[in-house]
C-alpha cells in the first residue's frame, strides 16, 4: 500500500504537529522549548497534577488531551515512539505544585521502559509521583495476565476520571486509587478491516486481504489472533461486546460506560453503527450504558477499524466523570 499523506520532512514531522496543535488551541495549551505539551493553566494548580508520555502519530491522542480537566503535561515520543526518560523527570518537576504527580503510562514495552526509569530516578530525586499503568486490551493476554495486556483508547478516561479526582483536592494516594480502580475495570478490544503506513517511513506497518478482517489487532498493526472474513457491523459488534461483558463479568443491573474509538480511516457513520448495536446488547442483557463516547480519540493514522471500550461504572466514577473539562479535543 503506497503512503498519500500531506506531510513534509518526515524527519519533522513530530515537531511540525505539535507546533499546530499549539498554535491552534493558544488559550489552552503551550508547548516548550523540549517539547512539552502543558496546560496553561498549570501554575494555578494547587492540585495534584496530572502527566502522561506516548508517541505521537495516535492523534487526537495523547496531547490532545491536555488542558483543564485532565492531562497537565503529556511528553511525546517520536511517531509510534517513546520518549526517553529525561523529558518525563522535566515534565513531572514542573508538574508537581506541591500535591504531588499521577504519572499515566499505557503498557507497551518503550513506554514501560521509559516509566520505569522515571520512577526510579524520580524515587531518587525525592520527587512525589505515583504511576498508575492501564492496559485493557484483552486480545493478547488474560485478565489474570493483566500485566501483559497492551493501553488501549481506555487510558483517556483514566485521565478524566483521576483529573476530576484531583480537581474535588483529593490526595494523591487517593487519586492514584480511584485511576487504579477504573483502570482494573475497565476492557478494550480493536477490529481493524485495514492496516496503516509509518508516516516517517513509508512503510506499511500491517496488511490485510480485501476480504479480512482482524479482531485484536494492536494499535501499532500487532496481531491479535482473530483474522478472519470480514462480517457486518452488527456481526461484528456482537463478537467484541461479548468478549468484553465476559471479561468484566459484567452482570444484569449493572452500569457500563462504552467508548467507540474509531482509529483513523473509519467514518463516524460507521462508529454510530457500532455503537448502536453494542448499546442493544448491552440493554438484552440489562446493562444500563450511562456514559458513552462516539469519535476519534486514539487513532492508528490511516488504519480502518475501531476500538470497542468498555468499564463498570458506579455513581461515584460517574459523577467524576461527568466533570467539567476543556482540552483541544475532547470537552464536557
């Protein structure tokens, strides 16, 4: 699959988006001379603060993000690529206002890498972080096996939900409960019927046949184990609703929240469609969907597909939820 993408030095590419995404959304965010993507209304946050890191090239995510209400600073990698540790100890010393630092990572092996070292030299430092790692993908390991699945779309609730936390002057151990307390229940699985190109390369980073279609497909082309021919929406909706309630052992009564993440080539007709079906699941099974999203948040360049998220809600993770927030690309 030949790459088409208006871009220019793909060697500037990270930098060259970021500078848009800043001078597109002045009043909300800034960035630094490291390329730090910071709320602007950081300094007045006497608050535990908020800061996540992940590659660009997923856009609306993660920088999108950033603003009042939930992400205070997000450090970007390179396209598909983590960012070192240095830029990360930078973020979280400007981040913290004396409430100390949540520290958001989604699992994959760069960005663990890159946590784990921030950690270990924050620990050294003095500095008062607590990380939280969310990893819902239920395609590549067991819920028991929890540490290997891959972060998913699910970490931009995560971040709504432990921003609100931080916002009601929460602590931070508390506000590293309640992001662990969503992230655990919480299930993502993605269908891609068309893979992507690497942006600074070229190159085409998965490949399907005209009439496959993959359930479990990671959001970097990583296989998931369920190619096979491509089925209707509703066929295919059912198959990812099932495999979540499973997971979550969600029960009748209970309430859901369901996040439809279309991942970059995939029309919001389509992501309605689906969102639809899997919603009259749910209400077959008496699961009540109290909260929901419809968009692109977490995106896969030009991959046609969709992340199907899902996570038991109470009335607690609702209220906190239903927070106000203002980022450039999501907002209550």
């Amino acid at each position: 699959m030949k790459m088409k993408k208006f871009i220019n030095d793909p060697a500037n590419l990270t930098n060259e988006l970021l500078e848009g995404l800043a001078l597109s959304n002045p009043q909300l965010i800034e960035l630094t001379d490291s390329k730090l993507v910071v709320n602007r209304k950081l300094d007045r946050a006497d608050r535990v603060t908020i800061v996540t890191l992940g590659g660009t090239g997923h856009e609306p995510a993660i920088s999108g993000f950033v603003g009042e209400g939930m992400i205070d600073i997000s450090v970007p990698g390179d396209i598909f690529a983590a960012p070192g540790p240095g830029p990360c100890l930078e973020a979280i010393r400007m981040a913290d206002k004396g409430k100390g630092v949540l520290f958001v990572v989604l699992n994959h092996a760069g960005d663990m890498l890159t946590g784990d070292m921030v950690m270990k030299r924050a620990q050294k430092e003095g500095l008062n972080v607590m990380k939280v790692v969310t990893q819902e993908d239920i395609s590549n390991a067991t819920r028991e096996n929890g540490h290997d699945r891959r972060g998913l779309v699910g970490c931009v609730p995560v971040y709504k939900v432990a921003a609100a936390a931080a916002q009601s002057g929460k602590s931070l151990e508390e506000v590293a409960k309640i992001a662990q307390y969503f992230a655990d229940n919480m299930a993502t699985i993605a269908v891609a019927a068309r893979g992507a190109t690497h942006p600074s390369t070229g190159e085409t980073i998965s490949i399907l046949g005209e009439e496959e279609m993959e359930i479990g497909m990671g959001q970097h082309g990583e296989g998931g184990g369920g190619r096979q021919k491509l089925l209707s929406a509703d066929e295919t909706t059912a198959i990812m609703t099932e495999e979540l309630v499973k997971d979550l052992d969600l029960k009748s009564g209970e309430k859901a929240m369901v996040i439809v993440n279309g991942t970059g080539a995939t029309t919001l007709m389509e992501q309605l469609i689906v969102f639809r079906k899997a919603h009259k699941y749910l209400a077959e099974k008496n699961i009540e969907v109290v909260a929901n999203v419809v968009n692109e948040l977490l995106t896969v360049q030009e991959m046609s597909g969709f992340q199907l998220c899902m996570a038991r809600m109470d009335e607690d993770m609702l209220d906190l939820w239903e927070q106000p927030c203002k980022t450039p690309y999501f907002k209550k």
